[in-house]
C-alpha cells in the first residue's frame, strides 16, 4: 500500500480508533522510501496536522495521571 492509500485510510477512521497508532507506523515507514509526507502542501498538508492534531488532543485526554 503507498502512502497516499494509507493516508486515505487514515483519514477514514475516527480519530479514536485503536488502528490510528499502527497506520501511523506504517505510514513513516513508508514514507521513507517514497517521500510522500515532506511533499504534502496547502489543504493536502493542513488536513494532515489537522488530523494529527485531532489524534494528539484525544491522546493527551487519556494520558494517565501520575505523581
């Protein structure tokens, strides 16, 4: 699967599902080879950080508590 086929998936789930850390995965380690990401510009980019922005904010909701 490229990239940008794993961005759309990505793109597909809720930002909560329990796929999004292992997409994520996948994604960097095929972009590495194909160099996707660092080419992403205007909406393409913005809907990128938004999503990830998304995944973040639930993630640091969850974060457990410690002393």
């Amino acid at each position: 699967m490229s990239t940008s086929q794993t961005l759309q998936n990505l793109y597909s789930l809720d930002v909560s599902s329990p796929d999004i850390p292992h997409l994520l995965d996948g994604l960097i380690q095929r972009d590495e080879k194909e160099q996707h990401l660092s080419s992403l510009q205007g909406p393409e980019l913005t809907r990128l950080v938004d999503f990830l922005d998304q995944v973040r904010a639930l993630l640091s909701a969850f974060r457990p508590v410690t002393r």
